[in-house]
C-alpha cells in the first residue's frame, strides 16, 4: 500500500494477505470474500448467522464483542457454549464448528483466517 486507507468497518471489509499487505473489499459480503490471509471487520447483527455453523482450517478465529449479547455455540465439540457480552473476546480455535446465536442485537468485531473456510447450510 502506498498511502493511508480509510474505510468504514460497518459497510467495508479490511484483508490483510499473507505479507500483511492491507486491501479493502468494495463491500461487506456475508460471508466475507476468501482470503489468502486473514479479514477483519465489523458485524452488525440482530439475526443468527446465515448458516448452520463455520470452521476455519486455516488458523484461529478472534472475536470480540463490541456490544449486545451474543452466545458462540461449539459444534463436533467437547467445548462448552460461551455467552460473550460487551467487551468480552474470543479466540476459535483452528478447525472448530462454531456458529454465533444473537441473544440481543450486537456488535461483532472479527479477524477470519482464509481462505479455506467451510460452511453449513441451516
């Protein structure tokens, strides 16, 4: 990148590629758009996600909780579900089923691993 990047993380997306390089994607897709890398963003959501659970083979997942309440469920998993509440933050371990239930309309901040990441339909 040769200069500074503005964006606007609630309609913008940031992928940092495997040299740390910074691109932003012209919109925030749901999912985001895979990477060679990792995404970073911000997601505004009063709904489940729209699917039934993601895992993310090629590293960890962070989350943290802007604002809301939102309940991160383990799936294939001996962990235990995790109620996230503002402030609260989260590492996904690689290769984990998880999806995220919105208990109150939230806030998600997030860095995705890519860009090998799986979904399931609902």
């Amino acid at each position: 990148m040769t200069g500074p990047l503005t964006f606007n993380p609630a309609t913008h997306t940031i992928s940092l590629n495997r040299k740390l390089e910074a691109a932003k994607a012209e919109e925030r897709p749901d999912p985001p758009v895979p990477v060679d890398g990792v995404t970073f963003g911000i997601a505004t959501m009063s709904e489940n996600s729209p699917h039934g659970g993601e895992m993310h083979p090629d590293g960890d997942e962070i989350l943290y909780l802007i604002s809301g309440i939102a309940n991160v469920v383990f799936l294939d998993s001996p962990e235990k579900d995790i109620e996230m509440h503002p402030g609260d933050g989260l590492v996904v371990p690689k290769g984990v089923w998880h999806r995220v239930d919105i208990l109150e309309p939230c806030q998600i901040a997030y860095v995705t691993p890519g860009p090998n990441n799986e979904f399931r339909p609902v």
